[in-house]
C-alpha cells in the first residue's frame, strides 16, 4: 500500500481541523485585498502582489508542494505574453497566480462571478468574463487593451477543467487574442492537481503539482492559419508534457 494512501486520513483530518479554514481565510483575505488596492486605493501592481504572496501561502496551508520548470528559461521580464495552460482542477487558479510571476489578467467563465468575493476582486480589476452572449468584438477590445498596458492574460483553453484527467479540445479565444495583438503564446502545462482534487470529491488527496513552462511561440502572420497555428502547437506542446500524445 503506498505511503500516501495510508496517511490520507492524517491529512483529511488535518484538513478539517486546520487547512481548510485557514485557507479560506486568507483566500477571503486575498480577495479583499485585491479590490482594496487595486481598485479603491489604485496602488501600483496593487491587485498582483496580494494574489502573488497569498495564493502561495494557500499552497503551502494545504501542503501542496509546487515544482516550477523553465519559466526563468523562457518567460522574460520586459515582456508580456498570452499564457495557456490545460485545466485539471481548482488548485490551477492558485498556482498559476502565485507561480507565473507576470502580472496578468484572466479571461474566464462568466459563472465565477457569482464566486463570493473572488467574483467580485476579479470584476474590480479587470479580469475579463465570458459567456455565450458576451459580444466577440467586447472581449476582444478588452484584451487588447489588457496587453497594449504591458499586462499579460492567462486563459485555459478548454473553457473548464477536465472530467477525466484527460486534457479536452481547445478553443480559439486565447489565440485569437494573441493573433490580434500578435503577442507571444506561452504554454503551461500542469501536472498533479487532478489528481490533488479530483471532481466530485471534497477533500484533497494528497499530490505535488508541476508547472512546465514552454518556449514562446511567436505569431506567423495575422490570418485564421496563424490561430490554427497558435493552438495546434500550444496543445501539442502541453500533451507531449503531459504524456497525452
């Protein structure tokens, strides 16, 4: 019997007694801290750093240890980017935010809002919500103006997270973004959290998660192959990571 699948009731309690409490604490605290500084009072970088700091103080609550590959390697500091990465669960959001080290804004679902207070940080600095009714023109005019700033987005290109650890089909939006600015796609691929939380289930089993980061791909045109382009290597890249050929 391995290791961890006999000390997974150790960590379940330590779960109720502790981390969970003490993580939803400092992701509310987070939250609030994000608006506070980033919208209200307008500090520089004010919706970065407390996103930076505590979302990794989540990760280290939980005992979940992140391993960071390449990203010095190929992600450089006076540049911004269109980050991609596949979707495997929750903990994604907080290693992304506290690992990524950009500050860089995301384009999700417009379901999260209704996220009590993660919502709301996120509607007050910018973050781009979409929906089937979201006109493409709007989402489009936003990001640009996110990456015209010198920001970076982020955006999971299956839309959700994966039912079956398996990574899903990717749409186009992140690329098409990219395509229009013609900034630099970066792939990230993530390995582990499927497994730290997998759905349906309310504790955490116990998983170290990894973030590879791969080299730029740079935009060969501004036409419809560029995007197809843009996609079809961002997720070849990522499943050749992750063993998904």
């Amino acid at each position: 019997m391995k290791l961890r699948t006999i000390l997974h009731p150790l960590y379940v309690l330590y779960q109720l007694v502790f981390a969970w409490w003490a993580a939803l604490l400092v992701i509310a605290i987070t939250c609030i801290c994000i608006s506070l500084f980033g919208r209200y009072l307008k500090v520089k970088n004010g919706d970065y750093y407390p996103a930076l700091i505590l979302f990794r103080v989540v990760c280290w609550i939980c005992l979940v240890p992140v391993k960071v590959v390449d990203r010095k390697k190929y992600v450089e500091k006076d540049k911004n980017y269109v980050f991609v990465a596949n979707h495997q669960g929750f903990f994604d959001v907080l290693v992304m935010y506290g690992y990524v080290q950009k500050n860089f804004k995301w384009m999700m679902k417009a379901s999260l809002r209704k996220v009590p207070l993660l919502g709301k940080a996120c509607a007050d600095t910018d973050h781009i919500y979409v929906d089937r009714t979201t006109p493409q023109k709007d989402i489009l005019r936003k990001a640009l103006n996110i990456l015209k700033s010198g920001k970076s987005m982020a955006i999971f290109p299956e839309g959700t997270r994966c039912k079956n650890g398996k990574m899903g089909t990717f749409k186009k939006g992140a690329f098409v973004v990219a395509n229009m600015a013609q900034k630099p796609v970066v792939p990230v691929a993530i390995e582990g959290s499927f497994r730290l939380m997998p759905p349906g289930k309310i504790f955490l089993h116990w998983s170290p998660i990894k973030l590879t980061f791969h080299a730029p791909i740079e935009c060969k045109g501004r036409d419809a192959e560029n995007v197809e382009y843009l996609m079809n290597t961002s997720r070849e890249v990522i499943a050749k990571t992750l063993g998904e050929e």
